[in-house]
C-alpha cells in the first residue's frame, strides 16, 4: 500500500516560556500544504530477510537523507507498533521530496503516515485516539499529521485546537537555501516571553496586517546569524506577497500570494515548490 505524507506551514510562531525537563510551551497555527512525500510498504519474500535479523528493508531514495537509516522517523514508528502488534516482513519505500532541516515537518508526518498505514494495512485495530498517542511518543508535532487540518497548537506543539482558517486558492511559493538547522540549535537563540497577542486573535484579522501582527520568534536570532535566509523573505515580500515568514525553526520561507506569481529565473541553487493552498 502507498500513501502520501504531506508537509507544513507555521502560520506564527510564539516561544511562551521554557519547561522544567528543557522542552518549551508555544503557540503557532500548523496549516497543511500539498508538498508531499511518498511512502510505500510491501510484502518482502520470507526468504530475503531470515528471522533472527531485522524484519525489515528500508530504500529511501529522492532527496538525500543523511544519518543512520535506523534513526529515520518512520523506522521508529514501525518500531513503535512492533513493540505492540505482530507485523509481517516487509519492504519501505520512501521517496523523500519534501527537504529536511527546514521546518516543515517532512519527518513527522512520514512517521504519523507510517503508523496509519499500518493501522489500515495490517487491520491492527488502533482508534484514532489510540494513533494520536503513539505519534506523540515520536514527535511533538506528528499527532497534527493525523488530524491533518488547521490548528492552533499549543503546549509543546501537542494540544490541538480546531481554528476556522481556510486559504483555499491562494498561492504559496516556499524556498529553501542549502542551510538546515536542527530544533536543538534554534531554541539555543531563543529567549521565551509571552505574547502580546494570541495567535487565536490575530489569525481573525485581515491578511494585510499578518506582517505586522503575526511574528516567527525565530526569526530574528536565525535571520541574523543567516542573513540569506532573511534576504529571502525580503525578496518575497517585494514580489507582492500578502504574508511572508519562515516556517517553523526554518530554513524554509513562505510567501503567500493573491494570484500566482512569476518567479522564473529567481532563487537560482535553491529549493523552489509552488503550489495552491486548500
């Protein structure tokens, strides 16, 4: 079987205050996108893998994935549901097309979709309820993947509010330099402080005064130690974007557009997706 996980956007993004065990409490609004990977599994012959080894194969292919294939998220969601349920020997495929390091959650959501497809493959009987929390065991943000439409998150990034946002027909364009930054080193930069305005408020207002209302905390410490990734959304914002940001701890920017925007021969060497907004 074959599914197709999906990325992210960080519509806002406020650092609140810093947890006792190091984690952080925030506030942003996840909204899905149709950037999406592809992920499929498949039976493997008995004979390929013997018992005493690993019951599975994994071949990731598209966009590089670097580290231990062992590590990989939907690895540790297969993992995850083996500790519980008897899965038979199988063969993962995952096209990587959405690009790591760049805050739109690619990771996570192959991991939520992982677990879901073999919730429906296998007839493992998990409730929704019972999925959500085994995504939450890998990623703050994979039990979104699940619910999989706009929502205020809040706590770690865990507490899902349903929020009435709906962009249908609008463009966005997303650009990703060669820099990723890991989790660990954004919230190194960042001094938590709670807001002047809920996200929950300011997403009512027109898209005309996102810009002003609407801020990324991580934005200022990571577009001053990379200024190419600010220079990005300057360019975006001098395109005619309605409402330009990064996406969560980055490196990606996003602009969102009226109509679609003529962006040949721009943001040469980078990572380019445009696509309609649902």
């Amino acid at each position: 079987m074959i599914c197709f996980p999906n990325a992210k956007i960080n519509l806002g993004l406020q650092i609140v205050s810093r947890k006792p065990n190091g984690y952080h409490n925030l506030e942003t609004i996840f909204y899905p996108i149709t950037l999406k990977d592809a992920l499929e599994i498949i039976p493997t012959p008995k004979l390929t893998i013997p018992e005493s080894q690993k019951r599975y194969r994994f071949f990731p292919s598209g966009d590089i994935i670097k580290g231990d294939m062992d590590d990989n998220l939907v690895i540790k969601a297969l993992k995850l549901i083996m500790q519980e349920k008897k899965i038979p020997l199988i063969d993962i495929h995952l096209l990587k097309k959405i690009p790591a390091g760049s805050g739109l959650g690619g990771g996570s959501s192959d991991a939520a979709f992982m677990i879901q497809l073999l919730n429906q493959t296998y007839e493992l009987g998990y409730s929704k309820e019972d999925l959500m929390k085994l995504a939450s065991k890998i990623g703050a943000d994979c039990p979104f993947f699940l619910h999989n439409k706009p929502v205020l998150a809040t706590g770690i990034g865990d507490e899902l509010e349903d929020i009435d946002l709906d962009l249908n027909g609008y463009f966005l364009i997303l650009v990703k330099p060669d820099i990723s930054i890991s989790t660990k080193e954004a919230y190194s930069m960042i001094t938590p402080k709670h807001p002047e305005f809920s996200l929950r408020d300011i997403v009512k207002k027109p898209m005309s005064e996102w810009n002003m209302l609407m801020k990324n905390d991580f934005e200022t410490p990571i577009f001053k130690k990379y200024p190419e990734i600010c220079n990005i959304k300057k360019q975006l914002l001098e395109m005619g974007a309605m409402y330009s940001s990064m996406s969560g701890s980055g490196s990606s920017v996003y602009g969102i557009f009226n109509n679609k925007p003529d962006w040949e021969g721009m943001f040469k060497d980078y990572f380019v997706w445009c696509g309609k907004l649902n």
